[in-house]
C-alpha cells in the first residue's frame, strides 16, 4: 500500500462523501461544455485554440487524433447522427452553468421558420380567378346532386312486405293500452263481424281507443303456444320436443281445410290476400281486383330450380317479373325458360319427368325461328357426329354445356330475383300443387310436422283471433317530451291503413317506423314491378281495375278506404318504406 493511500485511510477528514464527487463531476463537466463553446467560437473565428494542455496545432500526434475520428462501430444502425448531434449540444449548453445561460438569454434571437413561404404561394388566390369574372376551375368540378325531394301523398302507401314492428311518434297520447272494457269489446266485436263502426249507425263505441284495438287483430292458423309459428326461424323453436306422428296427421288435415277454405274465400272475393308462410318459402295471394291486377294472382318467394321444374312438371305457367332479363309476361314459352328437372322434393315421378323434358325441348325448337328445317330435325350431336368428332368429345361437350345452362339457371337461387307470379286458372293448378307436395309441410328440422302458416286479414275455418302486443312508453328528443307507442308481431297489410286513418283523425303530425321481415322484402317489390309494367303497357283493363276492384270487393270484410287504397294501380301506392311522416300542413305522408 502506497504512502498516500495510508495517509488518507489514517486522516478521515480527507475522505470524499459521494455528492462532493458528484459535484466535482458535474463541475468537469460544465469546464468541458465551456471548453467545447469557446473552441467552436475561435473556430468560427480562425483562431487555432492555443491553451496548455491541449497541444501544438503542429504536433504530428495532434493532427493525427484530430484528422482520424473515432472508427464506426460495423454492427451500428445507418442512424442519422444529426439529430443526436443536435440533442447534445443543446444538452451542452444547458450544462454550461449560470453564466452560459445568462449569455445565452442575453445574446440576440432569431427565429428562422422554415418554407412559411410555400404553403402561402400555393393557396394564394389570383385576380383572374375572382368570384365575378370566369372560373375555370368552378366550372370543371362536378355539379352538386340535389337531393330528390320526399315523395307526398294523401293516402299512406301499402306495404305487401310483413312487418315485424311498428313504432308510432308524437306530441299527444295513443289510446292503445288500458282500455276500458268498453272498448276492448267493441273493437273485438267490430274486428270479428267486419263492421265500419265510422260509416254504419251501430250501438258500438267508436271511441279512438276501441278502434286502434280493432286495428291490432289478425287471424292464423296453426296457433301453438309453445311455438312460435311466425317467423319460423325464431330462437325458441330449438327447445321444444318433435311431435308425434299422430300429431301430425291431425295437423295437416286440419291445415287442408283451412288452406282450402281460405282460397275459395279469396276466389269469391270475400277475402282480399293471405300469406302462406312455409320453412323455405312465403306465398302471397291476392283476390282479383288487388294491385290492379284483373286475375286471382299468386306471388312465390324465394324458389329454386327444383322448385321451378317441379312446378314446370305440373305444367303451371309462371313469371318470374324480378328477373334481370325476363322477357315480358306475354311469352309462355319464357315463363318455364329453364330446362332439366333438378333434385327436389316437389317431383312427383319419373314419368312426368320425361315429360317434361320432351316438351321443353320441343318448345327450344320451336324459338329457332327462321331456321332451315333440315337443321331443326338434326340433333346437335347428330350434327357433330357427320363431321367425324369422337363420341367422348361428344359427351364432354354437352356435360360442359349442361353444367354452365344449370349454373346460369340456379345463379338467382333464393334470391329476389326468383320471385315466381302465377296468375289466372294457374292458381287453382298452384293450389293443388301445394297441397300434394312433399316439401310443403317439413319433415324434419325445429318445426318437423307443423304445417305452414296461413295468415289473414278476415276469419276462415279453423282460425285462431290473435292480437298484436302494444306498449306506450315517453321518450326525450331534443328536449321535448314525446309519447312513443310500440306494436310487435305479425303487421299485416291492412293494419298501417287503419292506424294512419285513425292518427290522421286526431294528429297533425306524427312519424312511423317498420321493421320489414327480410324473408318477404320481394313481395313488395314484385307489386311496385308489377305497377310500373301496366303502366307501360298502357293496359285498358288495368287502368281501369280499381274501379271495378273496389266495387267487385265491397264485401271482403276490409272498410271501403282501404279496399280503394290496395286496389290502385299507381306508383306511390305501394312502397316498402321504413319511416313514414304524417303533416297536416305538408298535406299529407312522406316517405323516403
């Protein structure tokens, strides 16, 4: 141990407490920066620093440390060192103690702010573009679209789409929940003998409250408590245990009276529509006289080809208006355009399937038109084979033909697009067809055994009364107070007119919203296609079968307003709206 080590461990005064090191450090450190400062400013200057210590500019070691920098380190990032230069010198003159900081605030600033300029030159405006002379560039630019201006009318249009709910807005009550006993019965009463109680003098209570409860009821069948039978896809349904067979044979007979009584009413006129809701499909039938039409019509949503070849098999002619590309309806032989029997449950025997293929191709000849006969009598492959083709290729021609007809044939499966409309004597045809088919009533899934549901606006035989669940509730918009009332089930065609005709008594203004049932969107839509091809026809009898409907209808069980509403062959009669908006002052609805 050395002499001077000895003397510092024997003397305590002579140690070092760790912060008088820290600020010997910090004071080093502060000489450096200082150090470092003038030596940039002799620079600067063209001054050679000259202290002791530092060296001769002259010496050959100094010269050499100053001209090699320290080397790079090879495994370093590509980092670019200015910035980092940048941090430490600020770092520096920071550290460079009070005196540095002094100097610093004391020495002139000025602020350089970087390309202010060019941002300015390029927003700048020129005279010759001003708002009084000629804009080149105003008149490149697109027009602006206006917005179409909502459609008005004074009837509430018709909606051939279930709804699911219905959600009336406005300043005062709806008389829809606690009614009086009164009430409830003189609605049910009207509702059930299909009674006008604002045209005929009866002892009922044509109170708004026993109205709006007659304008909640609607008529089903099957109804099964335990089941939810309408939309048939509802979550409860997984629970539920399958039902035996003797079950099921009485639900389907009972069902065939039902589905056959229902017809005739609509064929006799006494019943404006009914839905047929099966697992796969929905049915819409409508009396004569109804969306202008001047036949019994029927409207099937969504299809398949099997189902269309089924129907093709029992040789019922059908459209298909939503089709991109269908021809008009006065082409029978396009009404069954597609060709081949897919797989399908619909088929009834091998027979009929032979059929019907021998006559779609008997119909493909006949559309060849203008052709020499000697070509209509060769067969494709007959004409292949006299120019020496193999019969393999033969064969892989028409498989490669057959796959790309089937695919353009089943590329509108369950879609809008396969909407069917079957009109006329084809509906009693249709009507036999859905009851021998086998896939009208399911076999198997959630509701296995229960026959489809049939939906209508008057009773039938083996009916069940339902009535839609009301709730009123307030609500706050924009600070004002609202009374909202709610209505959720099976929203027929037939109950938004009676609502709006008993809001538009009381009301000024008010706001309705539906909730479409996806499934049977197509309805509504087929109906306004219908519309707007009558119209450009010009068809006498469907300008004038409003007229003759509302009068051939006067005993359907539906008052005289709403029977002339759902019998009008115009475009703002039927529209699948979401909101509807009442104004007095607008003078009348608007939709969107």
């Amino acid at each position: 141990m050395s002499s001077n080590t000895e003397g510092i461990l024997s003397n305590p005064s002579q140690w070092k407490r760790p912060e008088d090191i820290l600020k010997m450090q910090r004071l080093k450190r502060k000489q450096r920066a200082l150090q470092d400062r003038i030596n940039n400013h002799s620079k600067a200057g063209g001054a050679q620093p000259s202290h002791p210590g530092s060296g001769s500019s002259e010496d050959p070691l100094v010269n050499r440390f100053e001209a090699n920098p320290k080397r790079k380190n090879p495994f370093s990032r590509n980092v670019n060192p200015a910035p980092k230069r940048q941090k430490e010198a600020h770092t520096s003159e920071l550290d460079g103690g009070e005196e540095t900081i002094f100097d610093l605030l004391s020495k002139p600033q000025t602020l350089v702010v970087p390309n202010l300029e060019a941002p300015q030159t390029k927003a700048a405006v020129d005279h010759r573009f001003l708002p009084d002379q000629y804009c080149p560039v105003a008149q490149s630019l697109p027009a602006e679209l206006e917005e179409e201006p909502p459609k008005t009318s004074k009837l509430a249009p018709i909606h051939w789409s279930i709804k699911s709910k219905m959600r009336i807005i406005c300043r005062t009550p709806i008389p829809g929940t606690n009614l009086k006993t009164n009430q409830e019965a003189s609605g049910l009463t009207s509702f059930v003998r299909c009674i006008d109680t604002k045209e005929s003098s009866t002892g009922l209570d044509i109170s708004p409250g026993a109205r709006f409860y007659q304008a909640t009821l609607y008529w089903q069948h099957p109804y099964l408590p335990w089941f939810t039978l309408f939309p048939r896809n509802a979550r409860n349904n997984h629970t539920q245990t399958p039902l035996d067979e003797s079950v099921r044979s009485v639900l389907a007979k009972e069902w065939i009276i039902s589905f056959r009584n229902l017809f005739q009413l609509v064929r006799a006129r006494q019943c404006p529509y009914f839905y047929l809701c099966a697992n796969s499909f929905t049915v819409l039938f409508r009396a004569a006289g109804i969306g202008g039409r001047v036949e019994t019509h029927a409207l099937l949503t969504p299809t398949t080809r099997g189902m269309r070849a089924a129907l093709k098999q029992e040789e019922i002619e059908f459209t298909m208006p939503l089709k991109k590309g269908a021809q008009t309806a006065g082409d029978n032989l396009n009404r069954s355009s597609e060709s081949g029997i897919g797989n399908s449950s619909f088929s009834n025997s091998s027979e009929e399937q032979s059929q019907a293929t021998s006559n779609e191709e008997t119909a493909d000849r006949s559309l060849e038109g203008d052709a020499d006969e000697d070509d209509d009598d060769m067969d494709g492959e007959q004409w292949l084979e006299s120019l020496g083709v193999d019969a393999a290729e033969i064969r892989k021609i028409s498989d490669n033909q057959s796959k790309k007809q089937r695919k353009h044939e089943c590329g509108a499966d369950y879609s809008d697009q396969s909407l069917v409309l079957i009109e006329g004597p084809e509906c009693q045809a249709f009507f036999n067809f859905l009851l021998n088919a086998k896939s009208t009533i399911a076999k198997v899934g959630r509701l296995a055994g229960i026959p489809p549901t049939l939906l209508a606006p008057v009773s039938f035989a083996g009916a069940t009364l339902r009535t839609l669940q009301t709730r009123s509730s307030k609500i706050q918009m924009d600070g004002e107070e609202y009374h909202s009332t709610e209505l959720q089930g099976v929203i027929l065609p037939h109950i938004l007119p009676y609502v709006t005709d008993l809001l538009c008594e009381s009301k000024d203004n008010y706001s309705l919203t539906l909730a479409t049932v996806p499934s049977t969107t197509a309805l509504c839509e087929a109906s306004q296609k219908l519309i707007t091809d009558s119209d450009k026809e010009n068809d006498a009898s469907a300008m004038a079968g409003p007229v003759f409907g509302k009068e051939n209808l006067s005993d359907c069980g539906l008052n005289k307003r709403i029977v002339e509403n759902m019998c009008r062959a115009t475009k703002d009669s039927v529209f699948d709206t979401e909101r509807l908006l009442y104004s007095q002052e607008a003078g009348g609805f608007s939709w969107s």
